[in-house]
C-alpha cells in the first residue's frame, strides 16, 4: 500500500539510520567510495557538482534559457497565472540517472540531494505551498510511492515549506517518454483535477521537466479550484536538442498553437 506524505515523514529517520549501517559506502552514481561523514551518502559530491545549471538568461515564464533573438514558445498557451517556473540542472547523464534511482529502482532517499540542488538560491514569497505532481493509481501502487511527492517533502522540510496533497490523477495517462509534444498535450488533457480548494499560491513540484504539458495542465486544475497564481520548480530539464526545439523566432509564434 503506498505510503501518504506524513508518513514518509515519520519514517525517515528511522530508514536514514538503516541504511547507513546496511549500505555500502559507494556513490549510486559513480562507484567511488563516499566519506563515511559525508553529508550525504548515496551520491557524492563530486557527482553532485557534475549536475549542470541552466544558462542565464532565461524565460521569466517558464524558465527556458534563451538565445538572444529567439522567443520562447514553450509557455505561449500556458494558463495566464502559470509562471515562475525554474529547474534545477540540465537532464545530462548524471542527472538521468539520479531521477531513474528516485522513480524506478525504489532509492527514494535520492530526493534529498536532488531537493538540496533545487533549493538553492530559491527564494519564496511567504503564504506558498508546494504541490506535488500526483502519480495514477495503478502507477503508485506498482511503485509504492509518488516520486515528485517525496521529491516535495524533501524540498520542503529544507525550505521549511507546508506540502499540500490536493492534486489527483483523473485518469491514467500513457507514459510521456517518446510523445512529442503535441502528443503530451492531448494525453494529459483534463487529467488532473483538485481535492477540495487549491491554495492561493501553490508550487507545484516534479523531477523532470520536458515541454510543460503536465505543469500547464496541473496549473489549470489548481485554479480552477482557486489558486490565484501558480509557480512551479523541477530537479532536470530536457537537454538540447529538446531544449533548442523548445524555441522559435518570433515571426512564428503565430502559428504556434499549445504549450
């Protein structure tokens, strides 16, 4: 049975002191050797400094880095209080496979470096609430856990942030992996819908973003239960040449027609 978002809570300690003393020393990522004092175990820190940042400057909007010239397109049919969006790190290597250890092979505690790299510099106005991306039903039960929700509580346990589990999956949606964007579009139209009223200023949070469907689509949602101004934050960001294709001169905005 998955476990809910305060449970985890409760939980981590306990499971943080087992796995120091059943694990291995080794970086998940590298192989090497990790201090035993190390301030984090699973991933070391020379990993951790491979992780790259995204380029200034960037869209205020939906955080695309921008060629001068070219206009971003990515955040063009956006719902209107959808913006502020930023990610963390380009979706290199390194970065793929720390989200691969958080979402697939069950290393949950990958969260808390990746939520330490999303945190930095971050800085939220007060009255704001995290909301994770929720998973469909038969996708948390298989995985025993929603990836962006342990992804939230690490990043808001750092920030000292509430964690709001409002969202909800209204259907099961095919995996976004090989769509194209219009596809990620049509696939999770209408696919999310609020638990009660939404808060004025959520955050949503997830571990990658590609194109924006799954933001834009949990944005609209939110608001329509009542949100006033939606933001969001992510770990990774889709490398070029998804990032370059993300962008088109502004002649050819007009014939742009989603996000």
């Amino acid at each position: 049975m998955p476990l809910s978002l305060s449970r985890w809570g409760e939980l981590r300690a306990a499971l943080d002191a087992v796995e120091r003393w059943l694990l291995p020393g080794d970086c998940l990522l590298c192989r090497a050797p990790v201090e035993v004092d190390a301030c984090d175990r699973l991933i070391c820190a020379p990993c951790r400094a491979r992780w790259a940042a995204l380029p200034e400057p960037q869209c205020p909007r939906c955080g695309q880095p921008l060629t001068p010239g070219i206009a971003c397109r990515l955040c063009t049919a956006w719902p209107p209080p959808l913006g502020g969006i930023r990610s963390a790190v380009w979706l290199d290597d390194s970065a793929r496979r720390a989200v691969h250890l958080l979402k697939y092979d069950g290393w949950w505690r990958v969260s808390e470096p990746m939520a330490e790299r999303i945190g930095r510099g971050l800085c939220f106005d007060p009255g704001i609430t995290l909301i994770p991306i929720p998973l469909g039903a038969a996708r948390l039960r298989s995985r025993g856990y929603n990836q962006s929700a342990v992804l939230a509580e690490a990043l808001g346990r750092r920030l000292a942030v509430p964690v709001a589990d409002v969202l909800r999956r209204r259907r099961e949606t095919t995996t976004q992996t090989a769509l194209t964007p219009e596809a990620r579009r049509a696939n999770l139209a209408g696919a999310f819908t609020a638990a009660g009223r939404a808060p004025e200023y959520p955050v949503l949070v997830d571990d990658v973003f590609t194109t924006g469907a799954t933001l834009a689509e949990a944005a609209a949602a939110l608001c329509s239960a009542g949100a006033r101004r939606v933001s969001g934050v992510t770990f990774a960001r889709a490398v070029r040449p998804l990032a370059e294709a993300a962008a088109v001169p502004e002649s050819g905005l007009s014939a742009w027609s989603g996000a």
